[in-house]
C-alpha cells in the first residue's frame, strides 16, 4: 500500500517537473533533461528503500529524489527549491491516509490495480492548465504564443516557392514532411 502510493506520487512529480519545460523560463529558470530514466531510476530506489526500512523513510527519500535523482540535473538555486519544495508536498505521510490533494481537487488515490489507476485519472484529473504546475494562469500564454509560431512557421515553410529562390526550391511538400 505505501509503494503504489508513493509511486503514484513521484508519477505526478515527474509528470509535473517535465511538463514544467513547456512554460520556458517561467516553469523552470534554466532547461533540464528529465526523462523516463530518472522516474525508473527513483521507482527502484523508492522499492528497495521500502523493502529495507520498517517504517517509510520520508527525509532520506525526499533527499534521493530531490538532491540527487532529480536534483542532480538542476543547476539553479531557485530550481532546486522548488524541486525540494514539490517533494515535500507531494511526499508525506499524509498520503497514506488519503488526506493529500495533489492538485486542487485531485486527491492521491488510495491502492489500486494499473486499469483503475488509468481509470481515476481518466476522471478524477483536472483539465490541464498552470494551476496543475503552481503557476499564474498568465504561464501559459507564453506556451500558446511560441506553439502557435511555430505551426505558422511550419505551415508557411510548406508553400511552394517559385524557382529563383533556390535551395529547397526543389523539393516537393511531401518531401518536406518526410523531412519533419
């Protein structure tokens, strides 16, 4: 019961610190490589400091996850805090009597089998937006701005050009999106 709880949690704490990035400078002062890698990693750690202590070591996993797992990506004072900040939110024992919400309105479920956790956040997860990342709904501005340039870029890239421009001239649109 307390594995799938706390794995659920550093799941969110995953899905949060890389959809982060989106947001650019407001998510994150300086871009972090975070990846699937780092969650298996901490998942194996987070077993087997479970299988090796009676009771849930809370300190020492916020330390592993926030200093070194996570942490060991970030270069920035601020970044830092706010990783250790999440951790400590997000990891407490709180969550192992239900009482963590983990966005607003979205509780930590309780154990489950994989269909109904797909199930829960199927229903139970909020709609995406800054809020989900503790930021100002102003955040996403940003994100919505520098997507739309580029699909207008991409789609203008994608019209034909007479010949005398040379270059990519000759290539044709399918070729193009093979290209992307």
């Amino acid at each position: 019961n307390e594995f799938k709880s706390l794995w659920f949690a550093l799941c969110y704490f995953h899905a949060v610190v890389c959809e982060r990035r989106k947001f650019g400078p407001q998510g994150w002062n300086r871009s972090y490589p975070y990846n699937i890698g780092d969650l298996t990693i901490s998942v194996n750690v987070l077993y087997n400091y479970l299988e090796s202590n009676p009771k849930v070591p809370w300190t020492d996993l916020r330390y592993l996850f926030g200093e070194i797992m996570y942490g060991g990506h970030i270069t920035d004072d601020w970044d830092r805090r706010l990783c250790k900040t999440y951790l400590e939110e997000y990891m407490k024992p709180d969550m192992l009597e239900g009482d963590l919400l983990l966005a607003p309105g979205f509780n930590i479920p309780g154990s489950m089998d994989y269909q109904s956790y797909h199930n829960y956040l199927d229903e139970e997860l909020p709609p995406e937006s800054p809020y989900l990342y503790g930021l100002h709904p102003n955040a996403e501005i940003g994100f919505l701005t520098m997507t739309s340039e580029h699909l207008f870029r991409t789609v203008l890239e994608m019209q034909p050009r007479d010949g005398a421009s040379g270059g990519a001239a000759g290539m044709t649109k399918e070729e193009k999106v093979k290209g992307l």
